[in-house]
C-alpha cells in the first residue's frame, strides 16, 4: 500500500480526521504503516481508543479502496491527497486540513484571488440583489468564486458566477454523489462545463448531515483569500464560515440590510463587532485590501491621476465589446449613476455592473462611492 492510498483509506473511516491522521503517522511513521499494527497497537495511540482501533484494524482496506476508486473513476472524479502537489497550498496551513479532496472538473489554483461568497438558505430579495451584483463585480475583477452550492446565496453566486463567464467552485458537505441539494445538479454540471470544479473531502457515497456543513465551511472558508457575508440570519453557518475565515487569518466582509430584517443580523453583529468590513459593493473589497480601482496602478487616491500614471491608449478604446463601447460614449463628458446606465441601456445590473468593472480594470472609468460614472482623464 503507498502513503497516497492509505490516506485515502483513512479519510473513508469515520472518526479518523486529521488530528487523528497525524497522532497515528507520528506513531507509527506513515499512513501505511498504520495498517500494519494491531488492535492492541493502534488503541495505544492518543486519542483512538479501542472502538476506532478496531475499526481500522479490521477495515477492509484493499476491497474498499478498489471499490472507491472506481466509483470516482466512472464519475470522472480526481481524487487529490495532502501527498499530491495538486493539493491547495493554501488548504494546507488549516488548522484541520483535508485528508482527500474529491475533484470534478478543473480546481484552479488558488493564489490571491478567490473570494468565498457565502449567506443565507431564505435570502430576501434584497439579498438576492446584493449577492448578484457583488458576485458579477468580483468575476469581473477576475476573482473566482467560492461557495457552498446549498440553498439561497450559494445558489445565486454560482449562477450568477457562470452566467457571467467566471470560475466558481462548488465545495459539498456530503459525496460527490450525494449532492444536496438534488435542485442543485443541474447548477452542478453547469459549473463543471463552464471551467469550475465541484469537490468535497468526503468519501463518493458520504450522506451529508448536521454535522458536514460546518466542517464544509472550513474549505470554503480555507480557499478563499477574502470572505463576504451577503446576507445571514444569528444562527446561519455563513456566520460559522466568516469566523472560521477570521481563524486563519483571511479578510472578512458583510453587506449591510434592513434593520428590521432577521436575515441581516448576523451581517450586522459581524460589522459592529469589528469582525467584518462594510461594503456596499466589491469595489469597497478592493479599496479595503488596498488595490481598489482609486489605487490601481496609475492613479492616486481620489481617483486623480499621478506623476506616474498610465493614460489608456486610445487603441484600447477601439478595441472594446459593443456593449462596453456604449457605455464609454455615453460617459463622454458626462457623470452618470448606475441607474441611469442601467436606464439608458436596458441591461440588468448584473451584466452592466460586469461591463463597468472592465472598463474600471482598464483604467478607462472610475467611480465614486455615490456609484456616479465617469471617464478617466487622459493625462497628456
């Protein structure tokens, strides 16, 4: 048996996290080595006790493994080990790592720009609205995007990430062939066709319980450089996943809602304990961890242009989308708000919102916190 497959084995017996990986690997050397002690030998390890012990010493590791690997095969499924260099780098600073992580279709990798998107299952319009137009401006920024593929948010940033034309990936509280929910498959396959990945740690055929969610959270949390509570009520496990981003060090965000709202408490506890940024949109993200479209390089706080800036090439104005060129004729000599964009040019928030950020990303539109639009002065 090689290392990379008795983790694997490992991760498929319940009660064996990473804790529990490492205390036995500390033992006895390596995962294989596990599987050549005893009962009597495993259970002396700290923190296995005799019922774990037993388990793995009677597992049916080689039956087992076969038959998982082969599960994995047919659905066209990778299974990625902390042995694997495919393995996230980012995932393997968690206090509590993965032993596995079951992949299907294309994981990018995960440098700076990952932003989990997470809230509540009962999201209010207003919520669904945010989520949209927060999700577009990140894709737009070139962000992939994280999420949970559970009921409300999740939902909307996936579709609204893939409607888009952007990565997103789906991390599961349960196998990859037990996705919750079943209204999510179709949502499922569509993020694998457009370039994403659907994964989770658990084992194919793993049911998803109370008890998966939260260690879900963790992933989703663990990928993401920055995390952004659209919307969530005191209990929802968006509130887990944002403190369990805090943990490791990542920058929390939340969108503020209506005061009498219960589904925007849990955004509002989190700004009023320091815990999360307010933002009202994702170019607050940016200006927060300091490359906001005023901080590009090129233009100095405020949005006025410095010693150093880089006047947008004319050419670049030529070479833009139909839908782009639009809104840059209708911003000459103009300050126009989202709305009247929006107005004038008949398209949904989301998309226009898309546009605005490309134009923002080449330098070529600024905009100030009262979303007003308009040209950046070409500098002579």
């Amino acid at each position: 048996m090689l290392d990379r497959e008795a983790c694997i084995v490992l991760n498929m017996i319940s009660g064996v996290g990473y804790v529990k990986y490492t205390a036995l690997c500390d033992e006895f050397g390596s995962p294989a080595g596990v599987f050549r002690r005893s009962a009597r030998e495993l259970m002396h390890v700290p923190g296995i006790g005799e019922t774990l012990a037993v388990k793995i010493a009677e597992f049916d590791w080689e039956g087992e493994l076969a038959r998982e690997l082969e599960l994995a095969d047919k659905a066209g499924v990778r299974v990625i080990t902390l042995f694997d260099e495919a393995y996230p780098a980012v995932l393997r600073n968690l206090y509590d790592p993965p032993l596995c992580l079951y992949v299907r279709g294309r994981l990018p990798e995960f440098p700076e720009y990952a932003v989990a998107v997470v809230g509540s299952r009962r999201m209010s319009d207003y919520g669904a609205r945010m989520t949209r137009q927060i999700t577009a401006e990140a894709v737009a920024a070139g962000y992939t995007v994280v999420s949970g593929l559970a009921y409300g948010v999740d939902t909307v940033a996936h579709g609204m990430t893939v409607e888009q034309g952007g990565c997103t990936v789906a991390v599961l509280g349960g196998g990859l062939m037990r996705i919750h929910p079943q209204e999510n498959v179709p949502l499922a396959r569509r993020i694998v066709e457009a370039g994403g990945a659907v994964i989770s740690e658990f084992p194919m055929n793993f049911p998803v319980s109370r008890t998966s969610f939260p260690r879900r959270n963790r992933i989703v949390a663990g990928l993401a450089r920055l995390t952004i509570v659209t919307e969530a009520g005191i209990g929802s496990g968006a509130l887990i996943t944002a403190r369990l981003a805090l943990d490791n060090g990542r920058d929390v965000f939340a969108v503020p809602g209506h005061a009498d709202n219960p589904q925007a408490q849990g955004c509002h506890q989190l700004i009023k304990e320091g815990a999360a940024g307010l933002i009202e949109n994702f170019s607050d993200v940016l200006n927060a961890i300091g490359v906001g479209f005023g901080y590009l390089p090129g233009l100095a706080p405020g949005g006025e242009a410095n010693e150093d800036a880089v006047p947008y090439d004319s050419s670049s104005v030529g070479d833009l989308p139909p839908e782009a060129r639009e809104i840059w004729k209708l911003l000459d000599g103009r300050e126009l708000s989202l709305d009247f964009l929006a107005e004038e040019t008949g398209r949904e928030t989301g998309a226009l919102l898309s546009t605005l950020m490309m134009l923002e990303m080449k330098l070529l539109v600024e905009h100030g916190s009262d979303m007003v639009y308009r040209r950046i002065p070409r500098r002579p």
